[in-house]
C-alpha cells in the first residue's frame, strides 16, 4: 500500500507541477488529490523539496528509459534524432522543465540531496549515450576519431544548457528547433559522409 500511495503522490505532483509549476502548487492540493491530509503527505515526503526532489528524479528515470530502449539496430543518426525526440517529450510538459532547471541549480551545492542525484544521473547519462554513438563508429557510419564521451557529454550540457535558456526566456525559445540545429551541425561533423539528420 506504501508503494502505490507514494507513486500516487508522485503522479499528482508530476501533474500539478507540470501544468501549474512547482511554487504555484499547493501541498494541501496534492494531498487532497490522493485522499490524504497534507499531514499524511508529509509522512511520505518530509517536505515539498523532497516531494520535487522525487519528481525530477522520476523525470530523470523516464528519460533514461526511453533512451535505454533504443532499437538494437538503430544508426547514429537515429539515435541523434531519438535525442531530438527527448527534447519533444520534455517540452510536452514545460513545468518539469522549469523543475528541472531549480533542482540542477540545487545540485551544486555538494550538501544538497540533488547533487548526488544529478552526479549519478550524468554518469549514467553520459555513458549510456556514449555506449551507443560508439556502435556508430563500430559500423562506420561515425568517424572513427569520435570520442564518444565528449559526444555524449556535449550533447547533454547542449540539452541542459537550452532548457535553463527555455526558462529563462519565459517559453519563447523554440526549444525543438534549437536542439534538432545543434544534432544537425553534430551529425555533420561525426558522420563519415558529412551529411546531416
């Protein structure tokens, strides 16, 4: 019953935050949302910051998944465009972009939960992609000089970097456009041919 209770919470504060943004969101509305008193919320997280904390980390999760699954057979340039397609997924929810970009900013304080969060969640990131730009360079289809984790790296500060300029421009960046023009000059720059997505 704990489990689900918590992923309850978790899918209404997903929700909440998503649309409405995490300081417009009320604990109190959360809680009522999953039959709870805000004090039996409170019971699960402790406080809102570790109930955005579990958000983001979800988010973190779900993403990941969705790159793990990449096809056994897709091609370098597949999985650029898979990461453009993260980019669509994300911006389908702009409040968890904007959770995203408060936690990250957290997570340089080395006594914050976050920052253990994000340091694993780069290296898992960054490796994982890596893993797959190399099948690239296995098959000749990338450059055999690529360094995959500079690749990977780049495209994940990239991907970082526009969001927090997403935020900052109170939604006006054309976010997809601004990644798939980054993935474009990259393939270019990678591929054994030259050419683009």
């Amino acid at each position: 019953m704990g489990v689900a209770r918590r992923e309850a919470i978790l899918e209404a504060a997903t929700g909440y935050f998503a649309k409405g943004g995490y300081h417009r969101t009320a604990m109190s509305r959360i809680a009522a949302d999953v039959g709870l008193t805000e004090g039996g919320l409170l019971h699960h997280f402790p406080s809102k910051k570790h109930l955005l904390l579990a958000v983001v980390e979800r988010r973190i999760l779900t993403t990941a998944r969705w790159l793990d699954e990449t096809p056994a057979d897709a091609t370098g340039r597949d999985v650029l465009r898979r990461l453009a397609g993260v980019t669509e997924r994300e911006l389908a929810e702009p409040g968890l972009i904007e959770l995203f970009v408060i936690v990250s900013a957290e997570a340089a304080d080395t006594s914050s939960p976050a920052h253990a969060l994000f340091a694993e969640r780069y290296d898992t990131a960054i490796n994982g992609l890596a893993g797959l730009l190399r099948r690239a360079v296995e098959s000749g289809e990338f450059r055999a000089d690529v360094d995959c984790t500079a690749v990977a790296r780049e495209c994940i500060a990239v991907s970082d970097g526009l969001q927090l300029q997403w935020v900052l421009s109170g939604g006006e960046l054309d976010l997809v456009a601004a990644a798939r023009t980054h993935l474009d000059r990259l393939a270019r720059t990678i591929t054994a041919d030259g050419a683009g997505l």
